[in-house]
C-alpha cells in the first residue's frame, strides 16, 4: 500500500493563481482531512469529509474548495492565491477510527 | 473553539536527560492523541490515550491522560538524538481532531 500520497511536493504560485493539490489514499479509508502548518503552529483543519460526496468545512475554509467524488481521492482547490495562504499542506485520511494517516505534504509558497 | 497548548514550544537537552511534554486545554475530549513529525514529513502516531488517568508506555515514552481528560503529558526517559523531533497533541471530538501548536525537541550527543 502507497497509503497516503500528495502532488506535488513543492509550489510556487503568483498572487491570483489558483491550483488543485491532489490528495489519493488507497486504504479504503472513509474520512479525510486537509490541515494547514504555519512556522510554530501545530495543524489547522481547512475542510474534511466522511465520505464519497459529503464534505464540510473546518478551522479555516476561506478561499479553499474541496470535492469528493471517489473514496480514494481528495482534492483542494486554492481559488485565487493569497500570500497568506502560503503554507505547508497535509491530508490524511482514517477509518472509524482516531489514527489518522498523514501524507508527506505539499509546501506551497504565493509571492 | 476548543484549544490546546503545548509547553514548553522549544526543549533542548544532553542525551541521557529526561524530559516532559505537556497538553492542556479547557475542553475535554473523548480521545487524546500524540504524534511526532520529523522535518519534511507528515505526523506519525505515537498513541491514543482515551480513558482519564489511563497510562501508556511505549518502551522509553510514558503518555498520561488527566483525569478529567482535559490534559496529558509525555514523559521521555533517558533521551537519545533520534527522539529528536516535533511533538504534537491532538484531542479528538467529534469526528475532529484538534491539533496543539507543538513542541520542538533537540536531542545533543
């Protein structure tokens, strides 16, 4: 099993830009989760979903979209790139469960 | 909002040192989890701790959940340079989990 895998690995967009990164997880797993980090803060929830066609939003959804048409994948959509939004991004996805699984992270840098 | 503080932030000690980490918040949680993140990676768990006053070892880490489980601590004995790393809190309600800022440990050899 790949578990959890991000594209890409490094961004760099220009204020105004907009850009999907992509999030797959082939453990069948029902919920997922995108979580920003910022330099000394832990991870904040942008948007989550317990399944195929149901998402909703977190900590801090401004200027982010989500969809979830199969289990496996779970894409973010940054609409028009701010500054601000320059982050390290995670997904991680969990069964019934608490544990999540977490991929390596997409670090995305807006100038 | 439910919030979680983390202390110390920043931790720098010999190897052979032992240290403690702790989780705090005013909100209580039906489950607490501890993950470590090295640099480029994502956060891996360490352990969930869900029953207040539940104590969990894993070899040199004791993990402790308060009574009350509004709190926990991370206990290391006898730290080596690969426990090296940031340690992150999670408490989970919900369906969510709620992330501390973390705490960056240095292990010198």
């Amino acid at each position: 099993n790949a578990g959890v895998t991000q594209t890409p690995k490094f961004q760099v967009l220009k204020t105004g830009q907009s850009m999907t990164l992509q999030c797959a997880q082939d453990m069948n797993h029902e919920y997922m989760s995108w979580y920003r980090q910022d330099p000394g803060m832990g991870l904040r929830l942008i948007h989550y979903s317990v399944g195929a066609g149901i998402t909703d939003q977190g900590e801090v959804p401004n200027g982010y979209n989500v969809s979830r048409s199969t289990t496996e994948d779970f894409p973010l959509r940054l609409l028009s790139a701010a500054p601000s939004q320059t982050s390290v991004y995670f997904c991680a996805s969990r069964s019934s469960g608490t544990e999540q699984f977490f991929g390596p992270g997409t670090r995305l840098t807006v100038l | 909002t439910q919030l979680l503080e983390q202390s110390p932030q920043f931790l720098s000690i010999q190897e052979g040192e032992n240290l403690t980490v702790y989780c705090n918040s005013s909100s209580v949680f039906s489950s607490l989890q501890w993950y470590r993140q090295e640099p480029g990676e994502g956060p891996v768990l360490l352990v969930t701790v869900v029953t207040g006053g539940e104590v969990k070892k894993l070899k040199r880490l004791t993990f402790q959940f308060g009574d009350a489980r509004k709190d926990s601590s991370l206990h290391i004995t006898a730290a080596q340079p690969g426990d090296t790393g940031l340690y992150l809190c999670a408490g989970y309600n919900a369906g969510k989990s709620t992330f501390g800022d973390g705490t960056t440990l240095t292990v010198k050899p």
